[in-house]
C-alpha cells in the first residue's frame, strides 16, 4: 500500500509484482531447500509479496488504486532445485489469473551450473518443456498468451570467468586436524562464495615458469585460503557443509605457483568484498574469441582506498567535535 499511494493520483500505472511463492530452493548446503544464503523463496526468505495475500490485500490495493498489473515475478534462489523451480513455475501461472491484465511471467534465475564433478548443471529443455506446456495450456483456459520471460544471470557467465592467483605461503600444521595450506594473494576479497555460501570451485595449479614441462606429476592435499586474516577467508569448503573446510587433492604447489579458481564469472567480481582489510580491486582482464587479452578494469590505486577519509587537526575535533560542518 505505501508503494501505491506514489500513485494515488495516477490510475492506470503499470507494476510488476514480486511474489514469494512460498516454496524456495537454492545453495551448497545438503539441502536446498531449508534456509540458505541463496534461496529466496519460501518462509525464510522477506524477498517478494507473500503469496497467501496476492488474491486479497494486494489485489484489494491494485483496484483501490487503479494499478495496471503487467507482470508476475517470482525468483526462488539461485542454484535451486529443477524441480521444485518447475514446480513453482506452474505455481506462479495461477498468480497471473488473478490479474487479467498480466501480459508477463518473469521466473527469474537459479538455473545451477556445475562447476565441479557432481555438480549437475541445469537442462535448459528438459525443465522447460513442461513449462511451456503449461504456458499454452493457460493460454487456452485464459484465452490470453503470456510472454515468459527468465533472467538467467549465473547459466550465462559463471564459466566465462577465472580468478587468477599467486600462492604466496604454504602453512603446515600437525597432529589431528593437521593441514597444509595454501595462502593466496587473493581471497574471499575476490571470490566470496566459497566463505559466503560454501561454494566449491574448480582449482587448478600452474608452475611459476609458464612452462608445461614444470608441471610435474606430484599432488598433495591442500586447504587453500585468502589473504585476510579471518578464518572465513576459504577457499575450499567441505562440499555440503559450508561451515567446514576441506583438503582438495591438488598439483604440488611451490611459493609463487599461479592458482586458478574457475567458474568465477558469476557472483565474483561483482560480489567481491572491495578494500576489505584495505585490499585494493582487482584488475580485470578480457580475453577475446582469438585469445587476446585486454585490461577492463585497472588495479585500483591505494589512495582511492582512503581518498573519502576526511584527515582532522586536533584543534578542529575540539572546535568541532562531531565534525557536522565537514559532513554537511
Ligand atoms: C530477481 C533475480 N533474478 C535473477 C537472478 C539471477 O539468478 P542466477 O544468477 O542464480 O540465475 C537473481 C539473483 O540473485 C535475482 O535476484
């Protein structure tokens, strides 16, 4: 309602609606299903209008203030289950009764790619043929063709980026729960799934050298690690337990190796922790169809870190002492 009193005075206004569908599913947890950081729907989730309220007080508001309900949204979470995504893409076509005005149904994401062996990725035809059918038979019951529309971040351009590392130290403890580490010069500062979610990304060791002959045939079982200094700054999550690190068998690694975390294309860059503990950004490097490599994003200078820092004399924090003009 506080929404639609901006348009009290304007009938007619066009509005998408979110709606929690009620059901969720998405994550790195066992299951995907219960509460996790990346499924949206369902009880546990604030994302959307909930939709025990849709064909009532909303719809009650949509006529109170003339609105023009072009489109249903509902997004249930990312890497969620395929069937329950079909499910609740069923489910949402009953919301799109409701308003005979909707031209549009948005499913959102959640398509799941598998980044690692055991990760399934999403059958695009196989969850959406169902789909479509009930588009076409809603259209017959309805007598109006709905527009799907589906907003496939992570199915697009999780596997078209890399994050390219140096192991900077190597750790050893003993005894049980003993490890060796690997340390990066980069981390959660970078690619924040794997503290964020227990994501688990492909890893990959490259000699220093550049050579192909360096590679060697040793391997050793390694936690890997960023550069903060939290012990939520990891790299290697057990899988489906995202609160517990795990060894991955990985090429022996030396001081200086290059470590490669791939399907870092989604959720990265854009999600990454800028100048936590004061790291600087991360440049970015494109690389083309014919393999050339272009730089789109610069290192970022350490003193765009701390240019927003306003420096006090100490006669003006007395002069001052909230600094109120200075932030005015
Ligand atoms: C509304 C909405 N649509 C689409 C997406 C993309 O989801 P994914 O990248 O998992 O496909 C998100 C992700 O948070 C979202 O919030």
């Amino acid at each position: 309602e506080r929404f639609a009193k901006h348009y009290e005075n304007k009938p007619g206004m066009k509005v998408g609606i979110r709606v929690n569908p009620g059901v969720g599913s998405g994550g790195f947890s066992k299951s995907t299903t219960s509460f996790s950081k990346t499924n949206v729907g369902g009880p546990s989730s604030s994302f959307g209008i909930w939709h025990e309220l849709v064909d009532g007080p909303v719809k009650d508001i949509v006529e109170k203030y003339g609105l023009d309900v072009e489109r249903i949204h509902t997004h249930i979470g990312s890497g969620s289950d395929p069937e329950i995504w079909q499910q609740v893409a069923k489910q949402s076509l009953s919301f799109c009764k409701i308003f005979k005005s909707v031209h549009s149904l948005n499913l959102g994401g959640g398509y799941k790619v598998g980044r690692v062996e055991g990760e399934k990725t999403t059958d695009l035809q196989e969850i959406g043929q169902p789909v479509a059918d009930a588009f076409r038979t809603f259209a017959e019951e309805e007598g109006r063709e709905l527009k799907m529309e589906i907003e496939p971040g992570t199915y697009l351009v999780a596997m078209a980026g890399a994050l390219v590392t140096t192991v900077q130290d190597k750790v050893t403890t003993t005894g049980e729960g003993g490890h060796v580490f690997l340390k990066l010069d980069a981390g959660m500062t970078d690619v924040l799934r794997p503290s964020l979610y227990g994501a688990v990304h492909p890893i990959t060791v490259l000699p220093s050298s550049g050579d192909v002959a360096d590679v060697g045939s040793e391997t050793e079982d390694v936690v890997v690690v960023g550069h903060c200094c939290e012990s939520g700054d990891l790299m290697t999550p057990k899988p489906g337990e995202p609160e517990d690190l795990a060894e991955r068998t990985l090429r022996q690694a030396a001081i200086g190796d290059l470590l490669i975390m791939d399907g870092s294309g989604a959720y990265c860059s854009g999600m990454s922790t800028k100048n936590y503990n004061s790291f600087p950004e991360s440049p970015e490097v494109l690389v083309d169809r014919e393999g050339k490599p272009h730089l789109i994003r610069k290192r970022q200078p350490l003193e765009q870190i701390f240019q927003n820092e306003v420096q006090l004399s100490s006669t003006s924090i007395f002069a001052d002492p909230v600094g109120a003009s200075e932030a005015a």
